[in-house]
C-alpha cells in the first residue's frame, strides 16, 4: 500500500499540470467515454489491493472502492501541499509514511 502510495505522490509532484488537468477535466459536460474510463481505470490497481486485503482478513469489510479513495485522497491532498509550497517534498514523504501507516491500522478488521 505505501509504494501504490508513495507512487501517486512522486507522480503527483512531477507532473502536477497533468494531475490537475486529470481531476478537473472528468468534471466536465462534454468528457468523453474514453477519458471517463481512463479515469476509472486509475484507480482499479488500488481498489484491488484493498479487494486482495479484505481477503486475506488484513483489511476490515467494506466497498474496496471507497476505501481506496480515501487514501487516495489523503496522498492528492499531500501532493497538492508540496505543488502549492506548503509542504517540502521531503516533509511529504514522511507525512506520506505516517498517513500510510495510520491507514493501515484503521482498517485492520475489528475483533
């Protein structure tokens, strides 16, 4: 989870213009079909590392896709702090390490 994470981040940072124009274009009218399913298509290795999780019994039951976009948004989030120079990037890859981690053990299954 933390390298699908800490992946998001450095591509994130990198080409922040590119993220931008992907988060905000999906919001628009006239997206086409394709570039709603490229969207999606984002998201499908993150969904099912949290599908893979919840089978093994390390992550607690839920819809994997709303899980994994919680997380997501923690990183964006992240991201968007060293693009707009509220966050150094090196002080990103620590918060990333410490969100990660906390993700992690919020949904660890309850006993």
């Amino acid at each position: 989870m933390y390298a699908t994470a800490r992946i998001h981040l450095r591509f994130a940072v990198e080409n922040a213009a590119l993220l931008t124009l992907m988060f905000s274009s999906k919001q628009h009218a006239d997206v086409t079909p394709e570039l709603a399913e490229a969207m999606r298509r984002t998201f499908t290795p993150a969904i099912a590392l949290m599908a893979e999780g919840q089978r093994t019994g390390e992550v607690m039951p839920g819809d994997p896709a709303r899980i994994s976009m919680s997380l997501a948004a923690a990183v964006h989030g992240l991201a968007d702090f060293v693009v707009s120079g509220f966050l150094a990037e090196e002080a990103a890859e620590h918060l990333l390490h410490d969100t990660v981690t906390n993700f992690i053990v919020g949904l660890r299954p309850r006993t």
